[in-house]
C-alpha cells in the first residue's frame, strides 16, 4: 500500500489512518472499496448523505468537482500523508 496514492486527495497512502470506502454505498447494494485516508473519508461521509453519494457523486471525479472537496482537498493537499483529525459534520449536510 506504500506506493499506493489516495484517490480523492492525490496524496501517498502510506498505513496509517488508511479506511476502505465504497463509491456506491453499501445501503445501495454498492460492492467495489477503495482504500482512501481515513481524514478524506470522514470528509466525504460528513459533507453527503448516503443517497446524495449514490445519486450525484458515486464517482471520484465527482466529489473533487463540489465545492466543499475542493477546498478540503487544497487545504488537506499541504499536511502530510501520515496526518489524521477528526471532522466536524458539515452543516450543510442536515440541510439538504
């Protein structure tokens, strides 16, 4: 997994903090895991809900282009690989 690269951020995975994430949600008979830094998984999970996932952004291309990824994604771009701290849920996400 060493030389493996995070598909949400980009970064190298490395070991620590590493998480498997379903692009389709398991609610939603979704199979197929990636693993992914724990920190861009707890992002994804506490920005959408299961069914916003399965409709809108079951692909990675996808979640990078929202707005709340992005300037996740530059912000987590500049800490190192190894780095890991809890999210705050997303206000937006009860909203919706």
């Amino acid at each position: 997994m060493s030389d493996a690269l995070c598909p949400l951020c980009g970064r190298p995975l490395g070991s620590l903090h590493v998480d498997r994430h379903h692009l389709i949600p398991k609610t939603y008979k979704g199979r197929e895991q990636f693993d992914i830094h724990k920190i861009c998984h707890q992002k994804i999970h506490s920005t959408f809900t299961e069914h916003e996932l399965f409709k809108s952004f079951h692909t990675w291309d996808a979640l990078r282009q929202h707005e709340d990824i992005r300037a996740f994604i530059a912000w987590v771009s500049k800490k190192d690989p190894s780095y890991f701290s809890r999210n705050v849920r997303s206000n937006n996400k009860n909203k919706r």
